[in-house]
C-alpha cells in the first residue's frame, strides 16, 4: 500500500505553527515507519525538515497539486 503523511499550514513561519504540525508528522512517521513522502503542504513556502525519523518536505500547494 502506498500513502504519504499530509499536513497542511497557511505557512510555517510561526514558532508555534512548527511545533504543533512536526510532532504530529514524526508520531505519525514512527507509527507508520515512513521515512519519505512525508509533507507540510503551506500557501508558498518551499524548504526540507530535517529530523531523526527522515526528513519533511514543505511545499507550496501549487506545486504539490501538480506534483
């Protein structure tokens, strides 16, 4: 089965924004055991996450769309 773990944020620039939508994608990364095809879909921000279980990609929804 394939899948990928989604979140979607307005954007990422707050602190409390980052530390609401990353704890929530690592639980589900580890619960899943996914270390890719994980993002935070935002309006325009465009940067990778690095974090122990794998990394996050954050993408515009635009270009995720059209992925």
């Amino acid at each position: 089965m394939a899948y990928e773990l989604v979140q979607v944020s307005l954007n990422m620039e707050s602190k409390a924004t980052r530390q609401r939508e990353v704890p929530a994608l690592r639980e589900a990364m580890t619960r899943f055991k996914k270390d890719t095809a994980t993002i935070i879909v935002t309006l325009d921000e465009e940067t990778d996450i690095t974090i122990p279980e794998g990394v996050i990609r954050v993408a515009p929804a635009w270009k995720w769309l059209l992925g």
